[in-house]
C-alpha cells in the first residue's frame, strides 16, 4: 500500500492496520453509504464434447447464444416435468 495514503474507513495506512481494523470491526457497522449492488451468479455444468458441439450447431441455426438455447430447453423440459 502506497505510505502516503489512508483509508477511509479504517484509517490506517498499512496492509496490517487495515487487516487489524477488519479483524475487530463488522462492515455493516459502516455501510451507511454503501451503494446496492445486483450481480448476476452463473455456475458452470460439465457437458460432453459432442453434446456440446450439437448445440452450438443448433443455436447458430437458430441465431441464438448457447446459454440462450440451453436456458431456453432447461425451461422448457421443467415446464413439461411439473
């Protein structure tokens, strides 16, 4: 951490302070002017190669992304399961 500089919720002005400070404090004790954030959590599936180069060459046919088709089947075959 550059000497000169301090942050700003801690103070401190190195790596070990800053930990120190985490160590004995909670950040929702600070988080007043915390923006919201939304993020979007993805996950990774194994799928067979050839499996996986069937549906590429169908969403290309269709114009579509790959996760667009997958998500798009995966809803589908839920719909048809309930």
């Amino acid at each position: 951490m550059d000497g000169n500089r301090r942050t700003t919720i801690s103070k401190a002005d190195t790596d070990e302070g800053i930990g120190e400070f985490w160590d004995n404090h909670d950040f929702t004790d600070f988080d007043d002017d915390a923006p919201d954030v939304v993020f979007e959590v993805s996950f990774a599936v194994p799928v067979e190669v050839e499996l996986f180069s069937a549906i590429e060459r169908e969403a290309r046919k269709r114009g579509v992304a790959v996760e667009t088709l997958v998500n798009l089947w995966l809803q589908q075959k839920l719909i048809e399961q309930a």
